[in-house]
C-alpha cells in the first residue's frame, strides 16, 4: 500500500514537473512570438514593396523597350536623311568644281580682253600718228599741183636719170600711203572682229556659269531641306537617348532599392531561422521533458489508428517543394489540407495538449502528444482552442483554420512527428 502511495506521489511530481517545464517553455516561446510576428509582417511588406517596385522595373523596361525600338527607327531615318544631304553635298561640290573652272576661264578671257584692249589701244594710237602723218600728206598733195609738181621736177632736173629718180620716189611714196591706209583699215576690222569673238565667248561663258550657279542654288535649297529635317531627327533622337539614359538611371536605382530590399528580407529571414532554431530547442525540450512519463498518456495506446484532422482537400504533400511564400527550394516537413477560416480542426488520436502558442513560420500552433515519442502539429491556425497540459480525445477540436504565420492563405499545415524527426503523415492518416 505504501509502494502503490509512493509511486502515485512520484507520478504525479514527475506529471507536475513536467507539466511546469512545458509552462516555462510556451512562455519563452511566448516572449519571442511578438518579435517573430512583427518580423514576418515586415517580410510581407517588403515582399510587397519589392513586388511593387519589380512591377514598375517591369513597366520601365518596356517602355525602355519601346525607346530603344524608336531610337533604332531614327538612327535607321538619320542614316537616310544623312545620305541624302551627303549625296546633295557631292553635286553640289561638283558644281562648285565646275563654276570654279569656268570662274578661271573667265578670268582668263578677261585677262584675254584687257590684253587685246591695250594693244587697241596702242594701234589706235600708232594710227592716230599714222593718221596726222599720211593727212598731212594728202593735205600737201591736195595744195599743191602736180601738174606743175611735174613740170617742177622735169625743169629742175639736170639729165634724164635724175628725172627719172625723183618720178619713182614719187610713186613709191604713193604707194607707201596707199599701203598704209589699207593696213589701217585692216588692223582696225582684225581687232574689232578678235575683240567681238572674245566678248561674246565671254558673255557666253557668263551665262553658261549663270546657269551652273542657278543649279547650284536649287541643289542647296534642296539640301537645306534636308538639313533641317536631319536637325529634327538629330534632336529627336537626342531627346530618346536622354529618356533611355534617364530610364536606364531609373531601372538601376529601382533595381538598387530592389536589392536592399531583397537584403532586408534575406536579414529578417536569416533572424528568423535563429529564432527558429531556439524554438526548435523548445520543441527539443517538450519532447525531453515528455520523455519523463514514459510514453505513456490517457488512452494513448488504446486508439486505433489515426484519422483526418480536417475534411479538405489536400493541396502540398510531404517532400521536396517550392516555397510559396520565399520562392525556395525546400521540404515540406507535412502536408496541407485547403479549409475555410474558421473550420474545425480534429485531434488527429487522442492524447494531451504538449504546445498551444506561436511558432515562427507555422503561426498558431498545438502539437499533441500520442505516447510512443509520436506527436501531432497542427499550425496556422486562426484560434487555439485547447492549452498546454489539456487532455482530449480522437476528433475533438483543438484549433480552427486560419493563415497565421508564413501562409498564402486560410489552409491547415498538419505534421506526425516520431522521436522529434517529421515523417510522412500518409503512412499514417487515410489519404
């Protein structure tokens, strides 16, 4: 009687221990919830702000996109535009290189002009004295009578042969003025016929020039049309490549602020799995100090098998997965039923309630105790019913269904955990 009495007193001290072991360790637990809370919402914000601003890296880049495609079309436009004027630019050069041959003959028939002039000038007036010399002669022809000139030289001579001397000297004197006069007229038309033929190879050469430069003209009217149109197009395209660079500026600062951001997130996530693992040393310690009743619990190994906490479909089995909240590669350590906030969900066996509270990531959570070092968690929730030390039975409710912690949305994330390692509830639960 005294053993049995002994043995209850003992029992019952180790239950109590234990039991105020798990207390201590759901109010640590408790000490850092508001922290990890706080933690996660700012994750969410900045996982919003870095959504925001991809968003409008998204909107930038596209209309980055569109600037770039125009610049292309005006380079391609000011290529032509550029060939165009290079093309004018040729022929009016040719142009110029023509005027400028012409510009030279010109000058030289000018130079031609200005030479045939003096000499005019000079014949002029080599035949003005010509002219004086030959009218006085004719004056003195004129006043005297030659008849009597004759007779003059036929008296005064002293024989036949002096005679006939001063008759030839006569004649050839004539002759001499006769000669004159003819050359005189002769030089005066050569020289005014040479002076004519330059003139008017001149004036034709004038208006063959007249006629380049007036091309010329038109050519450069054209040009500066063109011109001006590359001007636009030029200060077009500057005005793109200023926006590309002042989007490029835009995208890096956003993609800068991005950056930080992702740092926050990945600092917070970081302080996160610290808290995590001083959590998991709870959860170590809940199953140690569980370890102290000898896997034994009410009615824990009278259940037959276990059933579904909730009646959803599942929507994330145990293994391998993408994060949907971090977009990492990972485990998931259970499975996920889709529910309702507010739902119901059911002990999974019966056994006694080992944690009611927060845990990081898992957001509400109660985690039963089945004997045998097997235990079941149920997290997200939105409202723990049962607490720490509570016993309850197959199918009782012990939370509802919310998304608290890291979720997407109202579901219920449920674990079997053997000797503290999770394992795949289908080799447990009916699927």
């Amino acid at each position: 009687m005294k053993k049995w009495f002994v043995r209850v007193c003992t029992s019952f001290l180790i239950i109590s221990i234990s039991f105020g072991f798990t207390k201590v360790l759901a109010e640590n637990n408790e000490s850092i919830k508001n922290e990890i809370n706080n933690n996660q919402d700012k994750i969410e914000e900045l996982e919003k702000e870095k959504e925001e601003i991809q968003d409008e890296i998204i909107s930038e880049e596209e209309s980055l996109k569109k600037i770039e495609e125009d610049i292309e079309i005006k380079k391609e436009d000011l290529l032509k535009v550029s060939k165009e004027v290079e093309v004018f630019q040729s022929e009016i050069d040719l142009i110029q290189e023509e005027v400028d041959k012409i510009e030279e003959e010109i000058l030289k028939i000018e130079e031609a002009i200005s030479i045939k002039e003096e000499k005019i000038e000079s014949l002029i007036k080599e035949q003005e004295k010509q002219g004086v010399l030959l009218a006085n002669r004719l004056r003195s022809y004129y006043k005297l009578d030659i008849s009597n000139q004759y007779l003059y030289m036929i008296l005064s001579s002293e024989n036949i042969f002096e005679l006939l001397n001063k008759l030839y000297n006569i004649t050839i004197l004539m002759k001499f003025d006769r000669d004159l006069m003819k050359s005189k007229k002769e030089s005066e038309a050569n020289i005014t016929l040479e002076k004519n033929a330059i003139e008017e190879y001149l004036k034709e050469e004038e208006s063959r020039k007249n006629d380049i430069v007036k091309k010329q003209i038109e050519l450069i009217d054209k040009q500066s049309e063109f011109i001006v149109i590359k001007e636009k197009e030029e200060k077009h395209m500057y005005e793109l490549q200023a926006l590309e660079s002042e989007k490029n500026n835009l995208i890096a600062s956003l993609e800068g602020v991005q950056n930080n951001l992702q740092n926050q997130i990945e600092d917070l996530l970081s302080y996160n799995k610290e808290l995590q693992a001083e959590l998991d040393r709870i959860f170590e310690q809940i199953e140690n100090d569980s370890s102290i009743d000898n896997g034994t619990t009410p009615e824990s190994g009278n259940e037959s098998g276990f059933l579904r906490p909730v009646d959803g479909v599942i929507t994330c089995e145990f293994g391998p997965r993408i994060n949907p909240v971090t977009f990492e590669a990972g485990f998931h350590n259970g499975i996920d039923y889709a529910g309702n906030t507010g739902e119901a969900i059911r002990a999974t066996k019966s056994g006694i309630v080992e944690y009611s509270g927060w845990i990081e990531g898992y957001g509400y959570t109660i985690i039963l105790n089945h004997g045998d070092n097997i235990k079941s968690l149920y997290a997200h929730s939105s409202q723990l019913i049962v607490s720490v030390g509570a016993s309850v039975q197959q199918g009782e409710t012990v939370a509802l269904i919310g998304s608290t912690g890291m979720s997407t949305g109202p579901h219920l994330h449920f674990e079997i955990r053997i000797n503290g390692q999770a394992v795949d509830p289908f080799g447990y639960i009916p699927y």
